[in-house]
C-alpha cells in the first residue's frame, strides 16, 4: 500500500482482485481492483499489531520499541487496518475474526449487544486519552455527567427550525470556495466549524481554529498509532507533549472569544464532580468528533457522486422540485456512510469475564467492534460489498437497524446524531447545486486517522455548475 492508502472496496474475493461489476451503471458503483497495501496483514503487520494490549490505568505506554518512526509508516499501519476489516467482512468462523490479538465482533447481533452494555463493554481510547479527557472517551458516571454539559446544545442546533440556517452557512462558504477539492473541504471544515461555534453561542476565529483542528489531526494519528506500535520513551514524550500543547493553544484562543469564558465557566459548573476536569479539553475533543466526521462523510458522498455522473443529476433534479423530502439524497448518504463508514470500527474492554458469540472473553481483555463488517454483513444486507446508490433497503425504509450504525446506538449513540445528519444533508444539496464533479479512475483511496476520509490527491475533477 502507498502512504496515500490506496484501496478499492469491496471484491468478493480480496485475492482474486476484481470487485463486482455494476448491474445498472445508473445507480451503482463498484470498483475494480484492489491496490494491496506494502505490509501483508497476514504476516508482517499482525505481528506488529500485537503490541496493542490493555493499558489499564496506565494511559502511556513505555515499552521502547517499533524502530523510527515515519509518516509514511504511520499511514500505512493504520490504512492496514481498515483493509483488513474490509477484507475480513463476511467471513463466518470466530477462528477468522481477529486482528492482531483483538478479536473482532463484526455480526449485527454481537456488536449490538456490546454497544448497548456500557458497563460490561467499556470504551478504552488507550493513547488517544493524551489529548485529554471528554464524553466520548470516558465510563459510566463520568461520561454522563459529561454528556449533559454538552447534549442540549446538540440538540438545540438540530431542531427543524435550523435547517435554513445550516443550509445558508453551507451555501455561502462554498459559493466562496474555489472549484478544487482543497478548496471545497476547507469550505466544509469552515462551514462545520461556524455550526458548531454557534451550537454554543460563540462566534470563533475560524481560520486559526483550522489550523488548530489540522494539528489535532496529526497528534490523533500519532497516538492512534502508538495505540497499535509501542513507542520509543522519546516518541511517546513527544507526542504526548504535541497533544498537550495544542490543547493549550486552543485555550488561548478561546481565551480570546467574547462569551467563551463564561461558557467554559458553565461547563466547569456542571462537571465540578468529575475530579480534573478540563473544560478546554472537553471543548476541544467534541468540535473534532463533530466537525471531523462530518467533513469526512461529505467527502466521501463526493468520491462517490464522481464515480457517476448519473447519480448527480438525480439529487439535482430531486432539490428540482422544491419538495422538502429528499429520499434519493438520503439513501446516497445513508449508502455512503454504510460503505464507507467515518468511524470503521472502535475498541472495548472487558469489565468482567463472559461470553459472546460463541467466544469466551475475560475480564481487561480488548475487543475490536467492526463498524465496517456489520455494515457489510451479507445476512443483513443484499449484494453487501457493492456501493448501490438506490439500494433498495434505504429507499424503502426496511433495513435492519443492528446493522446500520453510523452514529452508534444504544446509551453511548452518538449526541451529535441529529446535527449531523442535517449538516450532510444540506451540504450535499449545497455542492450539487454548485459543483459536478468525475472521477479519472474509479479507485477509493482512503486515509485513516481516527476517522476514515479519502487520501489527499483524489483523481476527482471539479468544476461548477
């Protein structure tokens, strides 16, 4: 595999290297070879996957080891592990699912019952936790404490009364964008980030809060990294002191921003029974999970869209007719987020000793939960590992729930649910309506930190309308 990532989902035999051909090029794509990653799963990265082991109160590991580190190291490990759960979905056997040491849980049922038993099934962020503390890396009473601070705003900003302003916010930073991809997900990003901003009631500085997501995005792959490969003393130092010091610099921006005092104020106020708490460190993880996972799902409906120019013209002629359901623009979003999922899959720990799916798991033991293979469970799902943009059990509303979890479900779904559903929505109809966009070939290239996004340098010419 290149350092860009370089795949193309889904072949129904990843060793024969040719995927399914599309039935009707109207509506579905599919993709033709596979581009094999440089390590082989099957050999030289599992070996380096099994130094992912339970951290249990200890945050930072200090075994040295792992050799010097390099981006394109990092990109390859890490794009490593998303091919190996595409290549691993829909494979039956408990002896199969496994990366590394993690079992993997992949069957709708099983992770189903994982995501909706937070006190037997634990979330374990292992390095990641450097960066601090928040609602979406915590346990039992300090994660709902935490997630009170937090929910209303979401919830707020998602009412049907702020559709236009979220559609008006994504069409004047497009229409301000430049014809190019880089341009557009700058857009995006702005876009997100002013939402968010007024989620909360503050206004932000929008330029330097980029430049402070794209370096919390380079910290989160390091420790994303270091999760899986033990560091040398001197990386984990490093690394750990990069996530502490971009923190900090977003304390400073804050810091500057009328209204924010009092609103970290308010955060505070309300989690002054959580030992340690950092509003800031709160802050600064939730903008991330939000804007970031929501750029990236957009990004992807794009990649998809200029794979067929067909499927373009259709959510046109759909925002066309003034109606306010868009079932055609769901089903496209809703298919690209079970394709290519933001989040492809998360880890767990074991808070005591029993049994799941046939296996028998113990007490601190990590599991993997594949967000990939459920969404691509063949019990679930017809002709699973094609991309189908009318896939019939969206439009018709019959799909299984178990098996389509993009946000999550259960006590720890996704807050920003709703919020974000909006926000792709109405920034897919913004980009139709402004761009069109074709794909020179028809490889997915994808680039995984802690959400999935397509590698920079994607072969998808842009122009407008």
């Amino acid at each position: 595999m290149s350092s860009s990532g370089a795949v193309t989902p889904l072949p129904q035999q990843p060793s024969h290297g040719r995927g399914p051909e599309a039935s009707d090029p109207a509506t579905r794509v599919s993709c033709r070879t596979w581009v094999q990653p440089a390590y082989r799963l099957e050999a030289n990265v599992l070996s380096v996957l099994d130094g992912y082991v339970s951290r249990r109160n200890r945050p930072y590991p200090v075994a040295d080891g792992g050799g010097q580190m390099n981006q394109s190291q990092i990109e390859d490990v890490l794009n490593s592990l998303v091919y190996a759960l595409y290549a691993q979905s829909g494979r039956q056997g408990a002896a199969e699912n496994r990366i590394g040491n993690l079992q993997v849980f992949d069957h709708p049922d099983a992770v189903d019952h994982i995501v909706k038993s937070p006190a037997l099934f634990r979330k374990n962020f292992s390095m990641i936790s450097a960066l601090g503390y928040s609602r979406f890396n915590t346990n039992d009473e300090n994660w709902a404490i935490r997630r009170e601070i937090t929910q209303d705003a979401y919830l707020a900003a998602a009412r049907p009364t702020q559709q236009n302003a979220v559609s008006e916010i994504y069409t004047t930073r497009l229409l301000q964008s430049d014809a190019t991809l880089p341009g557009i997900q700058k857009a995006l990003l702005s876009a997100s980030l002013t939402i968010f901003y007024r989620a909360f009631g503050l206004v932000g500085d929008i330029e330097q809060t980029l430049t402070l997501i794209d370096r919390v995005r380079e910290v989160l792959r390091r420790l994303q990294y270091f999760s899986w490969v033990a560091p040398t003393i001197s990386e984990r130092d490093g690394a750990v002191y990069d996530a502490r010091h971009v923190v900090a610099d977003f304390a400073a921006q804050l810091a500057a921003e009328p209204g924010a005092a009092a609103e970290m104020a308010r955060f505070a106020e309300k989690a002054k029974a959580v030992r340690g708490f950092s509003p800031v460190e709160e802050f600064v993880m939730n903008v991330f999970a939000g804007v970031e996972t929501t750029v990236a799902t957009v990004l992807w409906v794009i990649d998809r869209l200029g794979a067929n120019e067909k499927v373009q013209q259709r959510i046109q002629d759909e925002i066309d007719t003034g109606k306010p359901d868009t079932p055609y623009t769901d089903c496209i979003v809703n298919e690209t987020m079970r394709y290519l999922p933001p989040i492809p899959f998360l880890v767990r720990e074991v808070g005591a000793e029993t049994s799941l799916d046939g296996r028998q798991l113990r007490a601190g033991q990590l599991i993997l939960l594949s967000v990939v293979g459920v969404h691509q469970h063949p019990a679930f799902w017809v002709d699973s590992k094609s991309f189908d943009a009318s896939r019939k059990e969206f439009i018709e509303d019959t799909y299984d729930r178990r098996a389509f979890i993009p946000f999550l479900t259960g006590p720890r779904m996704c807050g920003g649910a709703r919020l974000g559903r909006l926000e792709v929505r109405e920034a897919v109809r913004a980009i139709v309506r402004q761009f069109t966009f074709k794909r020179a070939d028809d490889v997915i290239r994808f680039d995984y930190g802690l959400a999935l996004r397509p590698a920079a340098g994607s072969s998808v010419a842009v122009a407008r309308r």
